[in-house]
C-alpha cells in the first residue's frame, strides 16, 4: 500500500464517522471497493468527487471575504479571459532604539573569616552591562482577483498594512531585510468558475464518455483538466501559508497555540470515494436554493437508472453531496469560531490577529481539501488496478503477456499460417541432420531460452530471384537453394527492454555447414556481414541487436516542418533504414558442394568422413585449387558408366599425392633453413681467405683465386637452391564452365517468368503502408536486426579433450569470415558454380512499442494489448503470405477478430 492510499484510508475513516452522524442509521456508505459496483460507477464516481471538491473550494473562498458578486464578476470574466488569484506580501524593518542595562548574575560568593576577635563573612556578585537594539517589523499583505492581464483592474478580497511587532536583537544589526517586495503568488481560478453556473451558483461537472481521448475515469480530457488545476491550487495555498510563517516567526515570545491552526491529516473528506450498496437513488432534493451542485448528478442517476432497468448505480446522490459539504463548512465555521476567542480582533497593531489566523486556518483547509481530491482521484487507478490483479491471480508481466499471446495466436491463426519456433535443421532429404541454426529468446530466468516464434512463408521455386553475394570484387556465388521468409514481431512496454534474442549455430561430430549472416539489399542481392564454418560440434553464440527505428507517424510528424531538402534527405535515408531490417541468414551445405566441386556423384560423399576432413584442411588451411584434387574421366570413358567407388578412390588418390607433395614441400623447406643456416656459417670465413689472397699478391694470381672461388661459391649456392626433379607438374584440363540464369528466374521458350516474382526488398516498404492503412502506425516500429558486437564460441580441439569455450571478438569474427570465404570460394571455383543445397532465411523485424507498462496499458490507456499486438500480427501475416486476415484465421474465430479489428475486414 503505497503513501498516498494510507493517507485516504485514514481521512475515509475519519470521514465514516461523521458520515454515520449525518446519514440515517439504516445507511452503510463503504470506500468503493469494498461494495460491487460497476465500471460505468467509477465514472459517477470521479464526477462526483469533483463536484465535491469545486463546491467546497467555493465554500472556502467564500469563507476568506469572497462574496457573491465577487464570484459572479470573476465568472463573467472567465467566459473570454483568464482569472488570476493574486497573494502579494510586503515588510519594513526599521530601527527604534538603543537601550542599556544591568543584569545581575545569579551566582554570589561569600568569603568568611576572623578579624580582632570575631568572626565575619562577605559576599560578591558579577553585574553584566547589556546593550540591546529594538526595531519595528511592519508587514502587509493583500488578497486579490485580476482578469488577463489587467492586475491594475482588480478585486480585493482581502488586505492589510500596519501590521507590526517590536523585535529585539544583541547586535547592531537588522534581524531582517530593510524593505522587501516578495514576489506576487498567483494561480488561475478559470477552471473553477467555467464550472459553476451564472443564474444559480451551482457547479457543474461532467465526462463525456463518448469523446475519442476519453479513456478512463482519470484518464479524459475533463478530469486531467481538473486535477491539473488542484495540482496548482494545492502549490498556491501552500506557498501562501508558508509566506505568513514567515512573518509569524519574526513574533519572539509568541505565547498564541499557532499549532491549532493546522489541519489535522485525518481530516473529514466530503467527497470521499464512498459507495453504498442497494441505494434506492436520490428521490428527495434539497431546496433550488440551498443546492451547491447542479442536478446533472441527479439526472446521470435517474437515466442510469432507466437505462437499466432499475439497477441503480451505488454513488451517493446530489442530496448526500450538499448534506456532507454542509457539514464541512459547519466544522470550519466552529474551529474559526474556537480560534476568535484565542486570537487578538482583527484591526489591532499586532502581527499575528485573528484575520491572520483565519487566513492560516482557511489555506491549510484548503490545501487538505485539493490534496484529499488528487488521492481520491487517483485511488480510482489504485482499485482498478486491484480489481484487475484479484481477477488474475497476481500481478502479470511482459513476460507473462509473451506467454500469453503464443496462445493467443495458436488459437486464432490456421495451421498453416501459425507462428513456429524457428529452429532450423541443416540437412539433405532423408538424411541425419549435420547442425541446427536456431533463434532464442530468454522468456525468464525460470524457463530459460526457447526458439522464438516468427510467421515464416516458404516461396516456390521461380517465384523468387535467385540470390548474389560478392566473394571478393571479382568472383559472385549465386545461390539456388530454397527462400523462406520470416516475420518476427516483437512487442515492449514502456522503457522495458524486449527479451535478448541469441542466434544459435550448432553442428554434430564429422559434420559442418557454412553460415552467412548479413541483409538484403535488393531483390536479389545478399549483403553478408559475417560468415563462419561450424564443424565438428562446434557451438556459436550470437547475441542479437535489436535496434528500433521510428514509426510511419513518428516519421511524418519529425519531418512536417522541415525543408523540401531535408525531407528529400531524410526520405531517401529510411528506404535505407526500411530494407535492413530484413536480417537475413543464409545456411550453406558443405558435402553436397564438395560432391559437386569434385566432379563426384550424389551422396557419394556421406561416408567419407576422413576424405570430407582433408578436403576441408586442403581448401582452408593450404588454399589448394579444387581442379588439382578433382575427378577428371579420360575423353574416351562416359561419366555416368564410371562407379562412383572408382570416382572416389580418385580423388582419394589425387588428395594423397597433394599431401605427399605438401610434406615433401615442408621437408623441403626444413632443408632449406638448415642449408641457409650452414651458409651463414660460413661466408664469414671464406670472406676473410678473400680478403689475405687480395693482401700482397699480383693481379694475375688474385684474379685467377678469385675466379676459383667465384666458380666454387657459385656452385655450393646452385646446389642449395635448385633442387631439379623434386617439382611436380599437373597439367589441368580447363573445366567447362555452366551457364548461369543471371536473373535468377527460369526463362521460358518464349522468353517470358515462369512465375510471379517476389521482391523480398519490398516488404518493409508495403508492410508500413499497411501499417499506416490500419493501425496505429505511432505503435508499430520497424526493427534492425543484427549481430552483436561480441560472441561466444565453445568447441572441442579434440575427441578425448574437454569443451573450450572462447570469446570471438571483431579480429576473431574477421579470420572466421575469411575462412568461410575460402571455403566457398574453392566450393564454387571462385563463383562460376552455383550452390544448390544452400538455404536462406530473411527475417523481418518490427516492435509494437506501448508508452506505459502492462498493467498501466490496461488500467490508465484502458487499451486491451491483447487486441492491439493480434492487429499487428494480422497485418504482418496479410502483407508475408499475401491473403485478407479473414483467411488466416480459424473460422471459430473470425466474428471477434472482426468485431474488435474492423478495419482489416473492410475490404
């Protein structure tokens, strides 16, 4: 129970007990959520409150020297202008005199002794000279009512100059200021007059229920008005209350009981947020004159009352009303009344006189009241927010509401068109898979990650472009395999983040796959960011950004007031921002691409896990061409007649040879060093017998010695250096390259697409018209999607050595990028094969942001998000799979779905 509900709690309590002496005995008035009621009663309820509370601030200004024609002047003048209250305050301290005088000490010594005989004794005392300095303290104030800005036009409600008190000080010095002008408090009434009726007096409140913002008791144009106006009130008669203490405590020896004239915190409410059960309605009325509200309470009751057949609503009525602020004005008027007879009259010299105390008594009753208002006001949140966790069972969250809706949607969708756990197995038809790719999101701590739902439409073969990516500036792979697209809508309350989402990659033992990650960049070009081998049970960890940008209307409203060039600019950069938020994930298979690199039969491969790993070792560690360890028949044999045994012995063979070669290299190289490291042993001495044969001998000799060791030494070097034989020559017949379709769609005889062609590049775009066309496009934010920063691997070197984990940072994800891209760079011949057994998956990102929390989405927006996130999905679902939402959802369904969600039945 928060601050504010104990503070009502004991100020309805206090107000029972009086209410129990007003009402007949047979009456049991209850706070509101101890008595059933309806939601349409707490409408009744914050009008009446606020009835309540305007009749009895007008009880309270007129109580402070307001009368009749001053309200009735104000009102006028609020038809076309403002009213402001004014509170102005003013002093003067000034010198009187300086007086001196003796202060006797309070402690005497006495001394005793004996003289000539007799005994005698003697006392002292210290006397202290004190000065002292008297000054006069004046102070006046004045209550007053402006229009506009007119203050010199002016109604004064109250005012008083003179007052003063005599202040003595020790030092020379002024205890205040010499003269001050305290800045003026002001605060509007225009609210409070437009409320109350010119011919009667009486205030009126209401809520139109039927107005578009009007969402809840609390939460509607009327009421926010209401409780803004309170807000500043309730600031006004503080800081006015607080100005007179100032003045009060210049007062020394103040012998008044200025604590009577604070307002208990228990204080009676009028207004409390009171229910009775089994009301018979309000069939007696006050007298036309005696009423301070309008009869619309009245009327609301009885039409309630007909519309219902009886049912009467449980607020209190007008008469109820009108007998409890009658009430409250009789226990102000009996402390104001107690506090006459302890007060000096009013028009006397003194500072503090009854005016003041009247003054002090009349704004903390005032203050009481505006904030008694807010707390009651704002306990209709506070029940409405019980009722809904007492009908639930606990407080729900977005996690729980996450949960709720995967329910939600494997109801209302059709098989086919249901959100899946997107968890993708990398295999080939009928076979084992090599790994899986998934994306998880942690739900909470209890459960764990679980794979994310998304709506996912596999397109038919022709009916999408085939897919590029640039390997290097001058080799592009296409890829052939299957596209599925997938449409991931998330949703946040308030600044609440949506669950961390983690791209898993894993691979089983003696297997392996490539994978890209990267975005779309047109219809048929792929943009990878990152790529890696996951083999050999490999496990990638990749934590998933994503980063919002702004909605269809936040878009519009950002640029309504730039210039034609800044919206051209600004247009053109969220196209960009538009298609990245297609993530897209393409999975390559390894085998089935060495199968068809290596000229070698269809699942030829499957088996031949030691062949598969030198293959691999041979094109990433040592970037050995595939032609040097691939099948080649001689011209005279057919292919197709050829075992596939005979095929793969080959290129058993063919890779023996190449690893003997690499050995020999590296033994070769071995030799090499140690050969290098014996010269350089060498030289030096053979430098020093040039150097005595040139010292001392004749040119015929040095030359012919130098010739000898010239001859020598460039025989030791050849020796060294040219090993003839050891090269291995291949000579590699050039393969014929396949004609590949560059547009991606098959080609007719007649030239003409076999099929409609999608446009993936496009959906980002058509699903914000749709958004825009149906829906709230402030909530709907599309959302980039892409790979954190920092991942984490875990691997295992070996077979018998334990599970290493790394982290894999911007220089790690490079090697493993350039890795990959060897790899298919030797899969493909550097792009002039296609990859067949390859699979992509785009994923597009958008986030239905609510500005509140769950709970205060439902209790302060009054917005069912149940509803609002089904809209989105519907929309998302219509624009990926290109069907009207009444054929995506279950017959048993389609009536409330249409009933809530019209819009998207319109057509």
């Amino acid at each position: 129970m928060c601050i504010r509900e104990e503070s009502l709690r004991r100020k309805v309590d206090a107000t029972l007990v009086t209410v129990r002496k007003v009402f007949d005995t047979a009456r049991n008035p209850q706070l509101a959520e101890d008595v059933p009621h309806k939601y349409a009663d707490k409408y009744l309820l914050a009008e009446y409150v606020t009835n309540g509370h305007c009749a009895s601030l007008l009880t309270t200004l007129r109580l402070l020297g307001m009368t009749d024609e001053h309200i009735m002047t104000m009102k006028q003048w609020s038809s076309d202008r403002t009213v402001t209250l004014r509170f102005s305050s003013r002093h003067k301290c000034t010198f009187l005199e300086k007086k001196t005088r003796e202060v006797d000490s309070d402690k005497k010594d006495v001394v005793t002794g004996t003289g000539l005989g007799a005994a005698f004794s003697m006392s002292k005392k210290t006397v202290t000279t004190v000065t002292e300095y008297f000054w006069k303290f004046e102070c006046g104030y004045e209550l007053s009512a402006y229009k506009g800005n007119e203050p010199q036009e002016k109604i004064v409600i109250k005012q008083r100059d003179g007052a003063s008190t005599k202040v003595k000080t020790t030092a020379d010095k002024s205890p205040q200021v010499e003269a001050r002008e305290y800045p003026n408090i002001d605060v509007e009434l225009t609210w409070l007059l437009q409320r109350l009726n010119a011919e009667n007096g009486q205030v009126s409140f209401s809520i139109d229920r039927s107005h578009k913002k009007c969402l809840t008791p609390l939460r509607n144009e009327a009421s926010e008005k209401a409780m803004a106006f309170s807000q500043n009130a309730s600031q006004w008669s503080r800081r006015v209350a607080a100005q007179l203490q100032v003045f009060f405590n210049v007062v020394q020896d103040n012998k008044l009981d200025m604590g009577s004239l604070q307002t208990p915190g228990n204080s009676f409410l009028p207004f409390a947020p009171l229910l009775e059960e089994g009301r018979k309605g309000d069939d007696q009325q006050p007298p036309l004159k005696q009423r301070r509200i309008e009869a619309t309470q009245t009327d609301t009751v009885v039409a309630y009352k007909k519309q219902h057949e009886g049912d009467v609503p449980a607020v209190l009525g007008g008469a109820d009303l009108e007998s409890l602020l009658q009430e409250e004005e009789r226990q102000i008027v009996e402390r104001l009344e107690t506090m006459a007879k302890a007060f000096p009259a009013s028009g006397g010299e003194g500072l503090i006189t009854q005016d003041e105390a009247r003054l002090t008594i009349l704004l903390h009753s005032a203050t009481s009241t505006l904030n008694g208002y807010s707390e009651c006001m704002d306990y209709l949140e506070v029940m409405l927010r019980k009722q809904l966790v007492a009908a639930i069972g606990k407080e729900i969250t977005a996690s729980d509401f996450a949960a709720y809706m995967q329910f939600h949607n494997r109801k209302m969708f059709k098989e086919e068109y249901a959100p899946k756990p997107l968890c993708l197995a990398v295999r080939r038809p009928n076979h084992y898979p090599e790994g899986t790719v998934s994306f998880l999101a942690k739900a909470d701590d209890v459960t764990g990650e679980n794979p994310t739902l998304m709506l996912t439409r596999k397109l038919e073969a022709g009916t999408v472009p085939q897919m590029k990516f640039a390997l290097s500036a001058a080799a592009e792979v296409t890829l052939c395999g299957e596209t599925q697209v997938h449409a991931y809508i998330g949703h946040r309350f308030s600044f609440e983040q949506p669950p961390p989402m983690t791209l898993a990659a894993r691979s089983r033992q003696f297997s392996g796959y490539v994978l890209l990650l990267g975005r779309i960049g047109g219809a048929d070009l792929f943009l990878p960011s990152h790529a890696m081998i996951v083999q050999n049970k490999d496990e990638f960890d990749i934590p998933l950004m994503l980063d919002e940008i702004p909605s269809a209307q936040e878009f519009r409203d950002a640029i309504e007031s730039l210039s034609p060039e800044q919206q051209r600019f600004a247009k053109a950069y969220r196209s960009m921002q538009l298609e990245s938020t297609l993530f897209a994930v393409c999975i390559v298979q390894i085998k089935p691409q060495l199968e068809k690199v290596l000229n070698l039969p269809y699942d030829s491969l499957t088996k031949e896990i030691q062949l598969t790993q030198r293959l691999l070792e041979l094109f990433i560690e040592y970037h050995i061409p595939p032609d040097l360890v691939s099948f080649q028949c001689d011209s005279m044999e057919d292919p197709d007649e050829i075992p596939a045994a005979k095929k793969v012995e080959a290129v058993k063979a063919h890779v023996d040879a190449m690893f003997a070669m690499i050995k020999d290299s590296k033994q070769k190289e071995v030799d090499e060093q140690k050969m290098q490291h014996e010269i350089e042993k060498v030289v030096p001495q053979m430098q020093d017998v040039i150097d005595d044969c040139f010292a001392g001998q004749d040119s015929e000799c040095e030359m012919m010695d130098s010739d000898r060791f010239c001859a020598a030494e460039c025989e030791v070097m050849m020796d060294c250096f040219m090993d003839e034989g050891n090269m291995e020559s291949a000579i590699l017949e050039p393969w014929s390259a396949q004609p590949v379709n560059t547009y991606g769609a098959p080609v007719l005889e007649d030239g003409s697409l076999a099929k409609e062609q999608v446009d993936v590049s496009k959906f980002p775009s058509m699903l914000e018209k749709q958004f825009e066309a149906f829906s709230d496009a402030a909530c709907i934010r599309p959302t980039i999607i892409k790979p954190a920063d920092s991942w984490t691997k875990r691997y295992q070197p070996k077979l018998l050595s334990d599970v290493k984990t790394s982290n894999v940072g911007s220089d790690q994800q490079t090697k493993e990028k350039n890795r990959a891209f060897d790899l298919l760079d030797a899969l493909t011949r550097s792009g002039v094969l296609t990859i067949e057994e390859s699979s992509m998956h785009i994923v597009l990102g958008a986030t239905h942001c609510f500005d509140e929390t769950l709970v205060d989405t439902l209790v302060k927006k009054n917005v069912n998000p149940i509803e609002h996130v089904e809209r989105s999905m519907l929309i998302v679902a219509s624009t990926l799979f290109g069907q009207q939402p009444r054929d995506l959802v279950k017959d048993a369904v389609v009536d409330r779905v249409e009933k809530y969600s019209p819009m998207l039945f319109l057509q």
